[in-house]
C-alpha cells in the first residue's frame, strides 16, 4: 500500500516539461488555438530538477501523460479528453504519495488548474521506469519508458536562425506549465506511444519545451 502523506503540506516543484504532439509546427495549443487537425494526442514528459512536499525530497523524479482531446481545451470546448500517467518507479513510497498528491490536483497549484480545465478520463496511472533528459543548452529533450514510450525532439532551427539560438515565445496563451515561463521550439524526431489505447508512431511534427515553477498548498 502507498505510504500517505500529509495533504496540507506546502509543496514546491521546479524543473523540464516538454511535449511532443501530431499538430504541425508550431503547435497551436500553445497559442490557445484549435489544433492543428482538429484533435491531438501526444506525450507530455516533466523532469524535476528540484522539488519537496512538506519534508519529501523530489528532487530528480519524472512524470510521463500520455493524452488526448478533440476541439480547444483553452476556451473549454474540448471533448473526448484522455490521460494515462506513469510515475517514476524509484520513488519510495513517500514521494509516490506527495507525486499522486500533486499531479493528481488534490493540493492546489497549477495542476489542479490545469487538471480541472482539461478534465480527462483516466485510463491508468501505474509507476513505471520512466526516463527524461534535458539538454543544458536546450539542445534535445528525450523521454523513454520502455517498449511504452519513446518521445525526443531536437530545438527548431532555420536558415535565418543564428547559430546556436533557440526559437521562443514570451508569454504564450496556451502554457501547459502555467503563466510566466517561455517555450522553446522543436521538432519531434521521435514519438511512438503503445499502452492504454494510446497508440502512433510518427516523427516531424511539433514539440516544445518549458521550464515550470509550480507552488502549493495552505496559505
């Protein structure tokens, strides 16, 4: 059984939150608009770089949702919303807690924000080896869970690009992280998905990264 953890705990995460999706680059979720089909579906991956719930270190941890919708989740108009998570499998049974507590919008913050906006019908949530690695420079994002997930992009770049540069947007409409953070762009070179019904295998479509902040708990 998992351990509980104190729900009136503050709580803090810090890190990496990437997707990659079938829209066309750029995605226009972003920018709080239809995408680019009519409906999308993709993988949604965060690395914590540094977090706590309460006395419960989170530092490292990750987070893969695989998910998907018909119509602008943004202007509440969405239908046909699913998710499936997996939660890092080294966490002890504290961390998987306070990472259920959080992520499951049961203690405020942005997630519970965003949980109640898009809604989903969940399909699973089990604790899984989930791996995600950020580039410093921004680089490339990859997220793996073995034979499930595979999800990597590399930055976006052009011939009017300067070298080494990164393609961003200030204050997007539509952040899945919440207000405040800029979006890197990408371009997927990788996203295949086999579990829970989700099921694609595609490359060359949109992803972008952005860092979160996130805060919680009683004031």
């Amino acid at each position: 059984m998992t351990e509980q953890v104190a729900t009136d705990a503050r709580w803090h995460l810090a890190g990496d939150w990437f997707d990659v999706c079938k829209c066309a680059i750029p995605c226009p979720c972003t920018f709080a608009q239809p995408p680019t089909y009519g409906d999308c579906e993709g993988v949604l991956a965060w690395h914590i770089q540094e977090g706590n719930f309460g006395d419960v270190r989170l530092d490292g941890l990750n987070v893969v949702m695989l998910g998907s919708f018909v119509g602008n989740p943004w202007t509440r108009s969405h239908t046909d919303p699913y998710a499936a998570v997996f939660f890092d499998d080294r966490a002890d049974d504290r961390q998987r807690a306070a990472l259920q507590s959080i992520f499951g919008g049961e203690v405020g913050g942005w997630p519970a924000e965003f949980g109640e906006m898009f809604g989903p019908e969940m399909r699973g949530v089990e604790f899984a080896p989930v791996r995600v690695e950020v580039d410093d420079d921004l680089a490339t994002w990859h997220a793996e869970i073995p034979g499930r997930v595979s999800a990597s992009a590399e930055a976006l770049t052009g011939p009017t690009t300067p070298e080494g540069a990164r393609v961003q947007v200030l204050n997007a409409p539509g952040s899945e992280v919440g207000p405040g953070q800029v979006a890197t762009w990408g371009r997927a070179t990788t996203d295949n998905a086999d579990a829970y019904g989700f099921s694609w295998n595609r490359s060359g479509k949109s992803s972008k990264h952005f860092h979160f902040d996130w805060s919680g708990g009683p004031d």
